[in-house]
C-alpha cells in the first residue's frame, strides 16, 4: 500500500460521528428489508485506509457516514486511454479518489485502470455524474450505464451533473423527478451518497421539496481569485455550507480558464512567493488554500510529476495571514461564465419540461 505521509492524519475534517444503524439479521424478515440490511452492513464496513486524508459526508442512509478523500483525480476531457494511464499512475503513488462522468466518455478507462490495482474495493473512491434534464427511464439508463461502463457494483458518490440538460431543458417538476430516480437506485445499493454539480440555491431548493435522502455534495468552479466572489460566481457557496452539503471544488487551478488565467496559479506572483516559503510549487499552495478549509479538490494530470505534486499538499500549513491574501485575491476569476462574478450556473435558463 503506498502511503501519503504520517502528517496526512493531522488534517481530516470530522463533521459527524454517528454510528451506523444497527441492523438484526435475526428470525423472519421480508426480503425487501433483509436487502437493504445487508447493503447498511456493506456500506458501514466500507472504509479507506487510514492514511488518506478525508472529509465526511452525509450517506444515502443517514446514520452512515462517507468518508471522501479531500484530493482526487479529475478526467475532464481525458478521453479513455489517457484517463486509462492516468488512474494508473495515480493509483501507483497513493491516490484513492478518482472523479468522471457519464459525458466525459472515458469510464471505461477508469473501470480497467482501477481493477488492474488489485486493490479492495473499499479502499478507493469512485465518483460520476449522469446529465440534468433526464426523465424517469432516462435517469435509470444513464445510471445504470454508469456502473457498466465503470465495471462496479457501487460507486461511492453519484452527482447530477447540470441543474438541466446543458441545452437547458428542464426546470423545477423535472429536477424533482431525476433526484427522486437517484434516490430509488442509490437505496438499491448503488451509490453510498449522491450529490449535484453546478447547482445554485434556488435549484437545490427544488430538490429539497421532495428529497428523502440527504444532498451530500455540491461540486462547482472555486479557485484562489473567487475567495471574496459574488454568490454568483460562486454559486451560493455560504448556503451549501450552512446547510450540511460539502462544498467541492472542480477546476481548483483554474484550467479550463482562458490564458493566461489558467497559469495564474501556477506560476502566478502570488502563489509562487507563497510557495517559496514553504519549499513549494504555487499549485501546491492554491490546492492547500481550499484542502485547508475542507473544500475537496480534483486536480487533473497524467504526468508523474505533476500528479505527485498535486498529492503533497498535507505535510504544511499557510498561515492565517496566507489564508487570507489568497482569499482576497480577485484573479483568477470564474472562467467559462458571461462575465467574471457570474459562473452562469445560477441563471440558467431552462425550457421548462417535465
């Protein structure tokens, strides 16, 4: 097993510490509940070794707990094969948390990297994404092909990926019913918490109406350059944090930005004479600012070098007076929205359906 660090331990978040729901196995039972018994005991004795640094969130059932790594390894973009060597280089060095998605088109890349590991299945992360604005028999289909393409029986975090189809069909009746198709295949046994990605206050709102099972995460853009951005941007970053739903931050290096916003955090003035006081890289100090306030990150590389800097975030700390100048930087901005305080996840505009 490849170990992170023994500093690692120092820095996982616990945000809550009930014990799994107990569950007899004893004298007559319906079948129906024996099944979902047995899936609470599957779920509760799934856990990542100790060396990993993590984070809690709320399960599909809610006396159960998930811990998820604070890094991952994102895909976007990455077709198969090179998602393929990604995971497999990562998983090498100690990685235990990988992030795709149905659209993404490379889960069959990941589904053979991680079986070629060897590794027990509860000593990984898995998390995907189906597209928003599906129906009934739509959602289903696009989940369960998830777990084909992927070669699993689980994965450990399903997401809606879009508030609404990213033509913008959809609306409030339609976000209801996906989420409500999420919840019945995840109770199957088929994800241990689910979740949604560039989801804004007023969409979450929709789903609360009818959820049964706990929202666990929302996944949206957040960077150095968005510490002190609008709720636009950000994407009501204050509401999900008062209201139990981990924060997790995509594009964590501002990637997909427009140059030369996409290199500001690398070797931008800011991060690198940060860095430079602690022997390390600016990317490393931008991905320690958001792992610093339990915000998970999924950096993407299929570089050795870089995936191993991406990983060695945990063995120091930025000082109150780091923190806060990272936070008060306003560059780099949201990338990919209408303007630099808006991300455009907030004010979709859907062609309502149901």
């Amino acid at each position: 097993r490849s170990h992170i660090g023994s500093s690692a331990s120092i820095y996982r978040f616990a945000q809550l510490s009930p014990s799994p729901p107990k569950c007899s196995l004893e004298g007559a039972m319906h079948p129906a509940r024996l099944i979902s018994c047995l899936c609470l005991v599957a779920f509760a004795a799934a856990d990542l070794p100790d060396e990993v640094p993590t984070v809690q969130i709320r399960g599909v059932h809610l006396k159960d707990p998930v811990k998820m790594p604070l890094f991952g390894l994102g895909t976007w973009q990455y077709n198969s094969s090179r998602t393929e060597l990604a995971v497999d280089l990562a998983f090498g060095m100690g990685y235990r948390h990988v992030d795709t998605a149905l659209i993404y088109g490379n889960q069959k890349g990941v589904g053979a990297a991680l079986k070629r590991t060897g590794l027990p299945r509860d000593e990984y992360f898995v998390t995907s994404k189906i597209p928003g604005g599906l129906n009934l028999s739509a959602t289903i289909a696009a989940l369960d092909s998830c777990l084909e393409d992927l070669d699993l029986t689980y994965v450990d975090l399903m997401l809606i990926h879009f508030p609404s189809s990213f033509d913008g069909k959809g609306g409030p009746k339609a976000r209801q019913q996906e989420w409500l198709a999420l919840e019945a295949w995840a109770k199957a046994g088929k994800a241990r918490a689910i979740g949604v990605s560039h989801h804004c206050q007023r969409q979450v709102e929709d789903i609360l109406q009818v959820s049964t099972v706990p929202i666990a995460v929302n996944q949206v853009q957040y960077h150095v350059g968005m510490g002190s951005a609008p709720n636009a941007a950000t994407d009501d970053k204050a509401y999900f944090q008062s209201h139990g739903i981990l924060y997790q931050s995509f594009s964590p290096l501002c990637g997909p930005c427009n140059p030369p916003d996409n290199l500001e955090l690398i070797n931008g003035s800011l991060v690198t004479s940060i860095g430079a006081a602690h022997n390390k890289t600016g990317s490393q100090v931008a991905l320690r600012w958001l792992v610093q306030q339990g915000i998970p990150v999924i950096p993407k590389s299929h570089i050795s070098k870089h995936l191993k800097e991406n990983m060695d975030i945990f063995d120091f700390a930025l000082s109150d007076e780091e923190m806060q100048r990272l936070s008060a930087a306003t560059s780099p901005a949201v990338g990919g929205g209408p303007s630099p305080n808006d991300s455009g996840d907030c004010s979709v505009a859907e062609q309502l359906q149901i």
